[in-house]
C-alpha cells in the first residue's frame, strides 16, 4: 500500500490558458498545466506489514488536448528545479515543420512560494538550445546547454540547463524517442545591474517526435501560414 499527500508550497501557475492551439481554425489542441509546481511530500509505504514513512519534494503537471502531440510537434523540452529557495518550471514546445517549426516557450520563477517571474511565447521569453549533438543511441538531436530568459535590462530572470550525464532512454521506434537528463541549473535574477546566482542539480527531458517528411498545403510549395497559436487567459 502506498499513500501520498502533496502540500503546495508555491500557488498554482497556469501559462496563460495553458493550451496551444494548431490548424487553420485553431481546430486543434495540446495543453499542459503545472498545478503542483513544488510541494512538501509525505509518503506512507507499507510492505509485507513494515510501514515506512518518507518525506521530500514532490511535482505535478498534466497533460492533454485533442490531438496527438506527435502529429503537431517536432519535440520538447521539459524542465524543473528546486534551487535552495527558488521552483523553476520551462517547458519549450518546437512545431512540427508543418507549422513552421514555430517555438512556444513557457517560464515559472519563484521564491518563498512567491511568484516572482511568469513568461509565455516567443515574444516575452528568448530561448536558446546550444551544443547541440546528435546522440548515438536514440539518433535525436540533443542540446547539452538550455537557456531561458525573461525581462529588460533593470529587471530580468534566467535560467540554464547544462547537460552532465543522461539519465534514461526510451526508443518509440519511427515515433521518435524520449530523453532524461541530470545536470547542472543556474538561475541568474539581475536587477538594477546586479547579478545574484544560484546553483544546484536537476533533471530535464526532452521528447522528440523523430523526423517527418514536410507536407505542404497545395501545389506552390508553401508551408501553410496558419501557425500555431498560444491561448490567451480570458
């Protein structure tokens, strides 16, 4: 037997709607929402008659919509961490070719179970995926350094992901393959010219759809020029 209580140590965080939307009407959908960003965890096990009590940080996030994300998606990356007193949460969602590789990134910063930074979509959050190598076992491209940041110059946040060793594997075979890694994250909180750092270990994924061949809308060529969109809360 197994019992497990989750108490939120952070509010719920939602990025924007939480849904993003593909297709020519926005007819289709994946969404993802991290209800339970950080949270104190108790965990009753009982085995064989021997009950044995633990306790740590536990998450939880959910997924869903009305497509699969294999047909809409080229790949993700997934991360958090708890870093002393800050919860980061990044999710990087890439657009299959068919809508144009577009990138939809989203960004959770907090402290003391405050929301301190909160970021959705290319315009508010820059991304870059370097180091890029192509990982012999899986064939899929994998960035060893990730990097999210969101603000200006008097106030910004960010975020660094730098690869050490991978973790675990799945092959999907033509569907493509899953990744987790364990590694080194930075969060750099720069305010008014200062800098403050800091440092831990984490884990992140990254599930890549495999390659496809590009589909076009009619005759010319063209990708199509619906892309796809991220659903603004209401």
């Amino acid at each position: 037997m197994a019992d497990l209580s989750l108490t939120p140590e952070v509010p719920p965080w939602r990025p924007e709607t939480g849904h993003v939307f593909f297709g020519e009407n926005e007819e289709h959908y994946i969404a993802w929402l991290p209800v339970a960003a950080r949270n104190a965890a108790r965990v009753t096990l009982v085995r064989d008659g021997r009950t044995e009590r633990l306790t740590g940080v536990g998450y939880h996030d959910h997924n869903w919509g009305n497509i699969a994300p294999r047909k809409v998606l080229d790949h993700w990356y997934w991360g958090r961490a708890c870093v002393g007193d800050y919860t980061v949460v990044t999710l990087m969602f890439v657009a299959d070719e068919l809508y144009g590789k577009a990138e939809m990134p989203a960004f959770l910063v907090a402290e003391s179970g405050e929301i301190l930074a909160s970021a959705v979509g290319a315009d508010s959050l820059a991304f870059s995926a370097d180091d890029v190598v192509v990982n012999e076992r899986s064939g899929v491209p994998v960035a060893k350094r990730l990097r999210y940041r969101t603000g200006d110059e008097s106030v910004s946040y960010a975020v660094i992901f730098e690869h050490r060793k991978d973790a675990f594997w799945l092959d999907f075979g033509s569907t493509g393959a899953y990744h987790r890694f364990i590694g080194d994250v930075t969060v750099e909180h720069t305010c008014n010219g200062r800098t403050e750092t800091a440092r831990g270990r984490t884990l992140w994924e990254l599930l890549h759809f495999g390659p496809r061949p590009v589909k076009h809308d009619d005759a010319t060529g063209e990708p199509p020029d619906h892309l796809p969109t991220i659903g603004h809360q209401a």
